[in-house]
C-alpha cells in the first residue's frame, strides 16, 4: 500500500510527538531524534497487512546508530513495549 505525501507526512508527524526512546530515566521522542520519518516511511511500505504487523516490521527495520555508528540496534529494541500500541493506534486509520 502506497500513500500519498501529505498522509505519510501526518503519519510522520504523530509519530513524531507521540513516539519516544527510553534511554536511562529519559524519553527522547523520535522527532526530537530525527527518526520520525524513517519510521512513518516503514510503516507505509506494510499499512496494507495491517496495523500490528506494519509497526512491528517497521520497528525492526529502522536501524538506529548508536554511538559513532559503530553499534546499529533496531529501533524497536529502544522503545518501551507500550509504545508498540501507541504506533499500531496511529496508523490504524490509514490502514486497509
């Protein structure tokens, strides 16, 4: 499924202030980390299996670089378990 770029950009921009990284006692959202559109752009490429399955295969296919990019994680080793819902809510609606 294939969206066009204004809903990829809503996409981009919920996940941006709603999604974050658990690093120590912090949250580092992905739009303050510049992972939001990597992430809305990963989810798009599988909306059409449907919510669970697009954020979890996102998740596991943005790698994120820690460090000097020496170490590369998948991004869904990064955010808390509650987080995995929050994203299937989001894209819930362009799914289908």
């Amino acid at each position: 499924m294939t969206l066009d770029e204004n809903h990829l950009r809503e996409i981009e921009v919920l996940i941006a202030d709603r999604i974050y990284i658990r690093v120590a006692n912090w949250n580092l959202y992905l739009g303050d980390a510049g992972l939001a559109k990597a992430l809305a752009i990963e989810c798009s490429v599988n909306l059409g299996e449907g919510p669970e399955i697009a954020a979890r295969k996102a998740l596991e296919g943005v790698q994120v670089n820690l460090g000097s990019g020496n170490t590369k994680l998948p991004l869904g080793r990064l955010i808390p378990p509650g987080q995995i819902f929050d994203l299937e809510e989001i894209l819930g609606p362009y799914c289908g």
